[in-house]
C-alpha cells in the first residue's frame, strides 16, 4: 500500500501507539536502504518520528510530544557472527535472546545480561541500561565496535567497524547508546564478544545493617576473586542481601568461591551464606510494573545509598526496593506501581539532594507524566548534549520529549 506517495507506510492504529501517542502513519523497512528511504520521506513531510523494537520499553523515558510516524524495526533481523574474531555485526530489530542463542551455539556471548523476552538489539541500545556484568566486561557501550544509524534527515552514517581495534575516527557510536532514538535510528551495531566461561558460581548472604553491608564490600575489594557481579537487593522492608557471582573454570571458581565465603561470612550463622552453580530466576531482570529510578553513587555509597531510599520509601509508606551492582554503583530503585507523585517527589529530592548522587526517572508512569514530576534532575554536560541534539536533528522531530535534551529545565539555584 502506499499513502502520501510512500511504499510500505500504512496508517498508525492504537496498537503502535508510543507511551500512548498514537501514531499517523507506521512502516516496517526491510533494509537500511528503505529505513534511509523513509527517514528522508519524513523529513520532507516535516513528521516527527520514533522507533520502536520489541516495544517492552517503550514507556521508558519521557513521552513523547508527537509521533507522526512510527518506525517499526522487526525486519532489520540478522546476525553476521564471526567467532574467530569474536565480533558480530547484528540488525537492530534482532532479538536479544535470538542473538544470544546463536552465539551460544559457538560458546559465546554479548555479555549483558537477560533483558525482557522480546527485547531487540535497537532497543537495548537505544535505552542503554547495562546490567549486573558490567561490572567485569564494562557498560553496554563499551561492548559496542560500530554502528550503522540512519541520520533524522535520512543520510545512513557509518561509524567504527567490525575490528575491535578501531580508533579511526569519532566514536560517534556511543552517542546514540541510551539516547532513545533522538539522534537518529540506529539500524545495526557491531559488538565485541566474549567466550562463554565454563563454571558460574553465586554466592549469597544476608546483610543485616547498613554497616554490615559496608564491612562484606570492603572484604570483597581488598580479595582477588574478580567477581562477575557484586548485585545488593535492599527492600524498605529489611532481609537485604548481597549477591556476588564468579566465573571462569570449574576449578578456578571452586577455589575463589571457597576462599570468598570464608572472608564473607565471618559473624554469619554458616547456613546463612549460600553457594549455587546457576543465576536465580529472573537475574538482572526489573520489575514490569511501577517506576523505575536509576540511583547513580560513588561505589562506595552503594549500600548507603540503599539504605536511603529505603528510608525515603518508608517515611512516604512507599515499598521502595533497591537492586544493582554494589560495585560500580549503578542502581535502580523500584517504585510500586500507583505510588503517589508526592512520595515519588520525596523520594528523588532526598536522593538529588546528596553532592554526587544523580537519580533519574527511567520509567514513570502515567500518573506521574500527568503530574509533571522532574524525570531527569541535574544532568552533567546538558549543554553540550543539547548542542549535539540541535546539530543532529535541528528541527528536534526524532522522537520528541523522550530525553533529557528536551526537557523543560530549571537550574537547581532558580527552582522554588
Ligand atoms: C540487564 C538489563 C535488564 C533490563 N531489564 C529490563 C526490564 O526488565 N524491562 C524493560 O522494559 N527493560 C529492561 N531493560 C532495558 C532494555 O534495554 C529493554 O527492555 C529492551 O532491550 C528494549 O528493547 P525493545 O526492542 O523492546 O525496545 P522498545 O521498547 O521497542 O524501544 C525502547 C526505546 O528504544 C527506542 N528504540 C528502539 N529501537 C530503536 C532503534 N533501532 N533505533 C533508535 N531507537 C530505538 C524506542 O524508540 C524507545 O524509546 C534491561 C536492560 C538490561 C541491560
């Protein structure tokens, strides 16, 4: 069908709505050829444009003010795997689980961890969280060795290559890793893989108090077990724990784990502490309902930083829970859903209030858009990313009022 002269575009329904805008028109391109086709089109009609994958976190970020036209990314499915140079080049449509058991097949892995069933590549990146292993293999952005984007104005630029060791040129790449789509939508990236490591071992514990937590982590520090992920779990309610993950060979994961528990659970009843050989169920994964802030503090504030919003949480009677990696201290908490825009407020001005600590909103819900909470807080570099945003997309129509670029702000001296 074509409508308005555009082959493949069809008119947009509540079914392709984003974050509940629904969309005129909606388009699935099989290429980047077509997606560089339709970018242009829209560009000409002067549309405002979003992406969406597998629409598991579409609701992530701010709503967007206008979607002319939906760009759906299912087609844009394939994985180039080439496990001798452990690299592969993936279109941004390709699930991540699909990806995950290819490479599995050869005994390799895109080390992030489990995202929702039907979460793509394009949106893993476009969201850019990275989960508890990155704490060993670095943030998601690291992992990634070039991309292909499809510019706003329809141009596709290429950036770094298939080859890990690639400074040629802008890492232009990495500006559009947690950009939500407003620079452009990407249309494949080339990541740099890791072998599969044969043994896993966890470790489990309760932390009791705050200063118990703070004690278990500097014991980890000063050990040499390189841990995996060093993930805390602190619910407002108490029975926080700490989860630590090892891998590698059999052997070596045997001795590091011994060693691990032995410094770990001195002053815990022995039963306490546990070891498994798996991930729990559910590893990495955020709740599907409610809010969801990401904390970011100086690793060495992670429990302190739990324990706040838990404090938080409980003075507005809100079940706040805080997961995410005591190591590199990127948290999220977990809001329940119908909490209140006021106990939401309380809790994002107690954690912004703290020099160094920045709480930003990744997923609210509808309530709390209506209420007009402040999703971003202060953002470093603002200006520069704002000067990025009017470079790439002047006319600001790639998924507009989805990021922090596009945000009403006020500097924290001028707010009431
Ligand atoms: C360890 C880990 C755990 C996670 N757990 C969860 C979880 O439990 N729940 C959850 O919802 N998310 C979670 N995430 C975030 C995760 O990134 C997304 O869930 C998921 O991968 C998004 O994929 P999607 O295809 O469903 O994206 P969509 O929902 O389709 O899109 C998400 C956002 O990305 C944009 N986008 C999508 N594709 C493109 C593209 N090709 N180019 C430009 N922009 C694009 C969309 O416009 C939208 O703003 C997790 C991430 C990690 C690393």
């Amino acid at each position: 069908m074509t409508r308005q002269g555009i082959e493949g575009v069809r008119a947009g329904g509540p079914g392709d709505a984003v974050c509940g805008v629904v969309p005129a028109h909606a388009a699935r391109p099989r290429d980047v050829d077509e997606l560089a086709g339709l970018l242009a089109e829209a560009t000409r009609n002067g549309w405002s444009v979003a992406a969406r994958g597998g629409g598991t976190a579409l609701d992530w970020g701010g709503r967007p003010t206008s979607v002319d036209l939906l760009v759906d990314t299912g087609a844009l499915n394939r994985i180039d795997h080439d496990p001798g140079d452990l690299v592969a080049e993936v279109g941004a449509g390709t699930p991540v689980a699909e990806l995950a058991a290819v490479l599995a097949k050869a005994g390799q892995r895109l080390s992030v961890d489990p995202v929702r069933a039907g979460g793509t590549v394009g949106g893993l990146l476009a969201t850019g969280l990275s989960g508890p292993r990155r704490l060993l293999t670095g943030a998601l952005r690291s992992l990634v060795i070039g991309m292909t984007v499809v510019r706003p104005d329809g141009v596709v630029a290429r950036s770094g290559g298939r080859v890990v060791k690639n400074v040629a040129g802008y890492d232009l790449a990495k500006l559009h890793v947690g950009g939500y789509g407003t620079l452009g939508v990407i249309a494949s990236a080339a990541f740099r893989l890791h072998p599969l490591p044969p043994a896993l071992r966890l470790i489990e514990l309760p932390l009791p108090s705050l200063a118990h937590a703070e004690r278990r982590l500097t014991l980890l520090r000063a050990s040499h077990a390189v841990p995996a992920a060093v993930e805390i779990d602190w619910p407002v309610e108490g029975g926080s724990r700490l989860r630590v993950v090892l891998e590698g060979t059999p052997e070596g994961v045997r001795s590091r784990a011994d060693e691990l528990v032995a410094a770990l659970a001195r002053g815990l009843p022995a039963e306490e502490v546990t070891v498994g050989d798996a991930l729990p169920p559910g590893w990495g994964l955020l709740p599907a309902e409610g809010t969801l802030v990401r904390l970011s503090v100086p690793p060495a504030q992670a429990p302190a930083a739990a324990a706040r919003a838990a404090e938080l949480g409980g003075a507005v009677d809100t079940d706040v829970r805080t997961t995410g990696s005591a190591r590199t201290g990127a948290l999220v908490v977990a809001v329940p859903p119908g909490a209140r825009a006021s106990a939401v407020t309380v809790l994002l001005e107690g954690l912004r209030s703290h020099s160094g600590w920045a709480a930003t909103v990744v997923r609210a819900e509808e309530h709390l858009h209506t209420a007009g909470i402040d999703l971003w807080g202060e953002v470093p570099g603002l200006a520069v990313m704002r000067a990025v945003r009017d470079a790439m997309d002047p006319d600001r129509r790639m998924a507009p009022g989805r990021f922090v670029t596009d945000a009403p702000h006020t500097p924290r001296e001028e707010r009431p």
